[in-house]
C-alpha cells in the first residue's frame, strides 16, 4: 500500500506482515535493537532482534507492494518488552494473539 512519510514523501511499503513464533530454519537478518527500528526489506529476511527496552517498528524501506515480512522478537532476561506497530502493517490476526513476554522467548 502506498503511505505519506513524515516528511511528506510519498513511499510504497509492506502491508502484510506475518507472526514468527516459532525460530525459523534460516538465520535471516539480525537487527539493532532501538526505540523505532526500521526493516530493510532489500535484506534477506526473516529479521531477528532482541528486545532490550520497548520499541516501536518504523516503516520498512526498500519493499515492493505485498511483501510478506517475517519478525522474530526476542525478550531478553528482564522480559516484558513491548513492541508498537507502525500503522502500515497489516496484520491478518490481532498482534496481541502472538505476544510473549516471558524472558528469553
């Protein structure tokens, strides 16, 4: 789906991303942990990264119209981490039905 960026830029983004509970077979990509990290979807995915604080997921960049992307999120010992959602991700479930916030999960 097409988006207005912040600066007033139109941009082509993701609108459907699917949950990843379980470890995927591939490594994919491992991404910094930060308060509003950005998937690179020219990256080979499925991405990984370990919740060290709560975050916000920015828009992805570099995706075409329809790409399925892949997130494993990783508490870390503390736990109950929180993740936000850019509203340009399209989720075919409610995002709160695949949430874990036990530790090292």
């Amino acid at each position: 789906g097409n988006v207005i960026s912040t600066n007033g830029a139109a941009g082509s983004y993701a609108t459907n991303l699917a949950p990843q509970i379980n470890p995927c077979a591939t490594p994919g990509t491992p991404m910094a942990f930060g308060a509003t990290p950005v998937i690179n979807c020219a990256l080979p995915g499925p991405y990984r990264m370990t919740l060290t604080g709560n975050t916000t997921l920015s828009p992805p960049i570099n995706c075409v119209d329809g790409q399925v992307i892949r997130i494993k999120l990783i508490q870390d010992a503390t736990g109950s981490r929180t993740v936000g959602f850019n509203s340009v991700f399209k989720f075919g479930i409610s995002p709160a039905s695949f949430t874990a916030t036990t530790t090292n999960e």
